[in-house]
C-alpha cells in the first residue's frame, strides 16, 4: 500500500485537525501568546458573551509593544503614556480574572513575545502556535506551524482553544551552498523576500530547507521565519534537528525526565516526507549571497550593500514605477546612488528578528573590533541596543557585551518591542535616517516620515561606527587605511 | 458580527499597491481598549500632514467622495502587522467593502471575522473600476449573494469567494457560538491530546 507522502506542514495540519467541514477545518491550536496591544477587545468581547477562556495553562501572557526600555523598575505606574498604561493595566487585570501566566513589565522573563516563547521551552517542534502579531511565524524555526492571527481570532482561541483555517498551499525554499563570512540569516531572508516580492508568499507555507538552512543556529533560523510574513506567506517551517531539540533541552517548560524521550520521538516526527509534493519550489544559491540591505518602504526593495539604489523607471509595471518613485521621493535617495552612501542618523539593534543573544555578539563583536581600530559611533549617530527580553539582557551583561557598546557610545536599553514599532517612546524624527535590524520598513513604521534601512545586527553595529551603510565585510580595512 | 447582503455606495479609488496595515491605521491608534471610534486614525498620514492639517488632494478628503463605502485598491492589500484595528477603523469610518487584486492573509481574515467585504476582481476589471470611480459618477453595487460588482457605467464583474465564508457573511454568524457546538470533537481531541503529548498537561 502506498501513501500520500507528506510535507512538514500537512503532518502538523493532520495532528491538529479537530474537526473538518466543507474544506474550513477546526485546528487544535497549542500554544497562545498573548500581549497588550491586541488582546483588550478580546478580553471583554469574552466578558460579553459570558464564555471563559479554555486553556488558560496552554496560554502565556507579555508585556512588550508599548512598554518604555528604561525605567521598567519603576512599575506601570510610572509610564508615562496614560494610554499604554491603561492597556498595561488592562492586560495585568485580564490575566488575573483569567488565571493566565504573566510575565509583566519589569520580570526578568518578560520581553518580546516572539523571544520570550523559545527561550522559556513553550515553543516546542509540531506545535501550533498562534498570537496576535504577525511575527509569530519566528517559532515555524522549531518546526511548530505558528502564524498571527487578529483580535476576533484571540478571542476565538481565548473560548475554544481552536482556529477556523484554510489549509495553505506547500512551497519549499531551498538555500543551497554555504554563506561567505559576514552573510547572516537576516541576509539569507531578505534576499528570499526580494526574490518572490512581498505577496509571493501568499496562500502558502514555506518550509525551509537546504544546507545554508540547516547551517543555521536556531537564533538564524529564528531570524528567517521571522521574516517570511514580509513575503506574504502564512507561516515559515523548518524541520526540526538535534540543535532544535539541544536547544530547548533544559529551559523552564521543556518535557523532563522520561517525559523528554517520549517527546523526543514525537519531534522526531516532524519532518516532510522524501518526495513530498511542494506545490512551489524556490531554490537559492546561498554562496553567491552578499549582506543586504533594503533601499525603499517595501521589504522586497532589497540590494546588496555593494549596490546602487535602483532607477523607478527600471521597474516592469506601471504600478511598480509609481511605487519607486514615491518610495525613493520619501526615502530621500537618488536613482543610481551607491546605497552606501547614505548617511544615517539613528541606528536600532533590537526586535524580535534580532535581538537574540547571538545577535548582541555579532554586534557586540563588530563595535570590539572597531574601538580596537580607534572607532566609536559616529558623532552623528545616536545607536541604541535593545535586548530581547530580561533574560538576554542579563546574559549579555554576564559576557560583557553591554560594557562593548556602552564603550563605543551605544545606549543599552531595557527590553520590549522598542523603535521596532515605536508605540513607546522610541522613534525617529521625521526625515531621520536609520539602520535597523527590524522587521518592516514601512513609511512612518519607526515614526512618522522616519527612513528605515532594514540590515543585519553586524552591519547596522558598522552602520553605526562609520555614520553611512557600509559592507561589514570591509568596511574596517577600507576606512581605517 | 454585522451581516452583509448588499450594499450600494460611492467608491474610492486608491491606486496604491502594498498598502500596509501601518499606513491604514498608524500605531498611536493602536492603544485603546476599545473597537470603537477607530476611524480618527484611519490613513492618517495619507489625510493628515505633520501639523494634524488636512490633506486636500489624498482621495478621502475630497467632497465628491464623502460617505464612501467602498474603497478600491492596488494589489496586496492590507499587508503588514496583523492588527484588526485596520477592518475596525474602516468600518468605524463607513467603508463596507474594499477591492483589490489582492488581500494579505490575515487582514483577510479579519475582514470576514467582522463584516467587511473583500471582493477580488482581476486587473483589467479593477483598472475599469478605478477609471470610472475617477470620473463623475463613483456609485457601485456590491451583491454578495450574486457575486457581482456593478460598476458606475453598469458594467458587471463576477467574484469568486468561499462559500463557507460567503453564507456566514450573509447571515452574520458569530464564529464563536458555532465553533462551540462542536465542543464535544474538542473535548474528545483534548483527552487524545493529554495521551499522546502528556508533557503538555499541566
Ligand atoms: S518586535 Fe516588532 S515585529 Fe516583533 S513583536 Fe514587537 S512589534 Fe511585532
């Protein structure tokens, strides 16, 4: 007897699948993050109705979008923003009425959402995941299909613990080769989005795959899935390894004892079977891929940092060159301009693409690098490094990187979401120009008629040394002669 | 959740592509408890300059397209930050129905979850809809039950959608209530579930 081989992500659908009616499924959902910004009309939509949340046990609750990054010692009391406050309070009363775990503000577990599920065990290999954040699809990095959902989808899975869903479509994106040095998974992800655009993704899941994929540490392949909801996918996959499982070996919601090996095979599982039907199939030749860094408002406006801003008029469509235009009319830049000649303002290190404690020593080791070469940050650059959570920030100061940066002029913050998306205090002034290791380079994202440069933590350390994008590859060697 | 059966309304055309959830509803919006009166912050950088003056020329600003309730738009849109803010701000603002070439994912979804309509057409017909919504007349019928556009000058467009979605769009079901009549299935995953993954009991 023969069956239908399976990918990855089909296996995860059929282990969760409750119920199925006319091609919309009830998905068992695992796990659910819960923040403040997206969950207060949830919360009370439940009161109205009179239901109660299923599983409070199955989900976890933090406090990271709006949160200030210093002074979280002095409690939600003292932050300043009365409408953070409110939905701070809302949050921390919602829990409670509901029994849910809480990391607040201020708890060394607390910090991004995407950062804090790993690095307490929660996330786990064939798990779904859902939160209200579209960069949910970090945790597809464990192997667990995990993506954002809305706030009338909270409340659904707040009630039921389940999920109306479609089922997607397949694509494998295969990364072959091995990343030359100073490439990073950031890299290896913008130049996936720049390839299938930023809908390209769309209707499906991607499974990543390939040898540059399974080179990658867990905090890279973090980094990856991290960015496939800026290709429009619904959610990003990589099968599960021995890093996957060393990695959550031990952390504080990890299976133990004899609990851990009936996992272990379970896990094991979890991978497409040889030959499994991908509907798409993007292969990427890995070694030819040079650190990126995007040029416009649109993710998928991606070069390499050795090129020149593009000319609008080079683009195929109509609504193509409209686009550029106004992108590079707001970004401030010329056609055929070396991107690295775009001096920058601000730099931010930070969000839940890059503020893992492997990010912090890539940076980390960049700025050591340049204060041995006499380097600091630019006098004209204010650079801030915002740790993902309590628990990172802890382990950086216990290897000395925060003492690196506050060196060489960078301010070290407290945890949260930060200038990712600026709802707190963090943002830039309009016309600032800044490289950033965030997620999305929207207009006005980092604030209104801010210019964002999305890049690597190595080069937006080196962006922030040198006052202009620069190719982290070289850039010491070239200045310093 | 508010049905939706038909609705004829003034178009907007806005022929932008990737129109992102920030640009629908910037994130000092996103900070109240509420769903309601969201339509303040609605594509405030687009109706709004630095100093809170409005924007005369950007397309909601302008008096002959007052009261729309329909928007239509470039391709992908929606994209960006999963906030449901964006269907509430438009709702709260009085727009019914929006028309692209496209939707992403979850603002799809959100859309459905609260009664606004996401109609696909195909690029040549939403550049004839776009055209005429430029001239004088912008009034639009939208037939869910038949799965047509009407455009200004009557020329009809057929859409495809889901008909799970399309029937409970119709009827304005609550997704949740429905979900729950099927709490035996969940009871009976769940017990399966504590079996198979027991270290995922508390
Ligand atoms: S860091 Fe940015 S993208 Fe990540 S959860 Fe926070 S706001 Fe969302």
């Amino acid at each position: 007897m023969t069956r239908a081989r399976k990918t990855l992500y089909d296996k995860i659908w059929d282990a969760h699948l409750v119920n199925e009616q006319d091609g919309e499924a009830i998905l068992y959902i695992d796990l659910h993050l819960i923040h403040e910004v997206t969950t207060p009309q949830a919360f009370a939509g439940l009161r109205a109705a009179g239901r109660k949340v299923r599983r409070p046990d199955r989900t976890l609750a933090v406090a990271d979008h709006n949160i200030p990054t210093e002074g979280q010692a002095l409690g939600v009391d003292a932050v300043a923003d009365e409408e953070a406050r409110l939905q701070l309070k809302t949050l921390a009363r919602n829990v409670k009425d509901n029994g849910i775990e809480f990391f607040p503000m201020g708890d060394i577990r607390n910090g991004i959402v995407h950062v804090v599920g790993p690095e307490q065990g929660r996330t786990q290999p064939g798990m779904t995941i859902v939160c209200g954040d579209s960069h949910t699809s970090t945790h597809g990095a464990f192997g667990a299909l995990a993506h954002g959902i809305g706030t009338s989808e909270v409340e659904h899975v707040l009630a039921t613990q389940t999920l109306r869903q479609e089922k997607a479509r397949n694509m494998k994106v295969r990364v072959d080769g091995q990343l030359g040095p100073g490439v990073t998974a950031k890299d290896v992800a913008l130049a996936v989005i720049g390839e299938i655009g930023t809908a390209g993704g769309t209707g499906y899941v991607i499974e990543f795959a390939g040898d540059v994929v399974r080179d990658l540490s867990m905090e890279g392949r973090m980094t990856l899935c991290n960015l496939t909801i800026e290709g429009g996918a619904k959610a990003g996959l990589v099968a599960p390894d021995d890093k996957t499982f060393a990695y959550i070996q031990g952390k504080p919601s990890a299976p133990k004892g004899a609990a851990w090996d009936i996992a272990l095979s379970y896990w094991k599982s979890f991978v497409s079977d040889d030959d499994a039907h991908f509907d798409r199939t993007v292969v990427i030749d890995g070694s030819a891929l040079v650190p990126m860094v995007t040029w416009g408002t649109s993710p998928e406006d991606v070069i390499p940092v050795t090129g020149n801003v593009p000319d609008p008029e080079s683009f195929a469509t109509p609504d193509k060159r409209a686009a550029a235009h106004r992108a590079l009319d707001y970004m401030g830049l010329t056609a055929g301009q070396p991107i690295s000649e775009a001096r920058i303002d601000r730099v931010f290190i930070g969000s839940c693409t890059n503020s893992r404690i492997e990010d912090m020593r890539a940076a980390a080791a960049v700025v050591q690098e340049a204060f041995l070469h006499g380097r600091l940050v630019a006098p004209h650059v204010t650079a801030m490094v915002v740790p993902g959570s309590g628990l990172v920030k802890e382990q950086a100061e216990e290897e000395g990187l925060d003492a690196i940066f506050k060196a060489a002029g960078f301010d070290w913050r407290e945890p949260g979401c930060s200038m990712c998306l600026a709802m707190n205090p963090d943002k830039l002034q309009p016309g600032e120009r800044c490289a950033s290791t965030s997620n999305r380079n929207f207009e006005g994202r980092q604030g209104r008629a801010g210019r964002t440069h999305l890049v690597s933590p190595a080069m937006a350390a080196a962006a922030a040394i040198a006052g202009h994008l620069v190719d982290v590859r070289t850039w010491l060697t070239e200045e310093t002669v | 959740m508010q049905a939706f059966t038909r609705l004829d309304g003034r178009a907007a055309p806005l022929s932008l592509a990737n129109i992102d959830t920030d640009q629908i509803i910037p994130k000092q919006f996103l900070k109240t408890v509420e769903r309601e009166g969201l339509a303040k912050g609605l594509f405030y950088d687009f109706r709004f300059d630095g100093d809170g003056n409005q924007i005369a020329e950007f397309v909601l600003n302008r008096p002959e397209y007052k009261g729309s309730s329909v928007l239509i738009a470039g391709d992908n849109f929606g994209c960006g930050s999963s906030r449901e803010h964006a269907p509430w701000a438009l709702m709260d603002y009085g727009i019914m129905c929006v028309i692209s070439t496209s939707f992403a994912d979850i603002f799809n979804n959100n859309c459905f979850n609260n009664g606004l309509l996401p109609v696909v057409l195909r690029p040549e017909e939403i550049a004839v809809l776009m055209d005429e919504a430029k001239g004088g007349n912008h009034m639009v019928s939208i037939d869910l039950a038949t799965q047509t556009v009407v455009s200004p000058s009557g020329k009809s467009f057929h859409f495809d959608i889901d008909p799970v979605r399309k029937d409970k769009m119709l009827k304005g079901l609550d997704f949740i209530g429905e979900t729950l009549m099927h709490g035996a299935d969940i009871d009976l995953y769940e017990s399966k579930r504590a079996l198979d993954r027991p270290w995922l009991e508390a």
